[in-house]
C-alpha cells in the first residue's frame, strides 16, 4: 500500500501540484473514507435491528 500511496502523490506532484497540497489532500481522502467506513458500520448496525422487529 505504501507503494501505491508514494505513486499516487508522485503522479500529482508531476501534474502540478506542491507536496503540501498532495499531503493535505490524501489525508482528507483518508479521512472521508474513514467517515464513510463509520458511516456504513453504523447503517449496518441500525439495518440488523430493524430486520430484527
């Protein structure tokens, strides 16, 4: 995965962007994904409880 990440922020620097920009960007995608990955725990609890009834 580290692989990957490192390539992904070396294909946005030669695109333009400045490191702090990629930094700052990938850690708010990390921190989306994140929220979505609570977000849908939190659906799949609520689901099972309602199947449940």
């Amino acid at each position: 995965m580290a692989s990957a990440f490192a390539d992904v922020a070396l294909k946005a620097i030669e695109a333009g962007w400045n490191p702090e920009e990629v930094a700052s960007a990938m850690v708010e995608l990390a921190d989306h994904m994140m929220l979505g990955v609570i977000a849908n725990g939190d659906l799949a609890y609520d689901l099972s409880i309602l199947r449940r009834r």
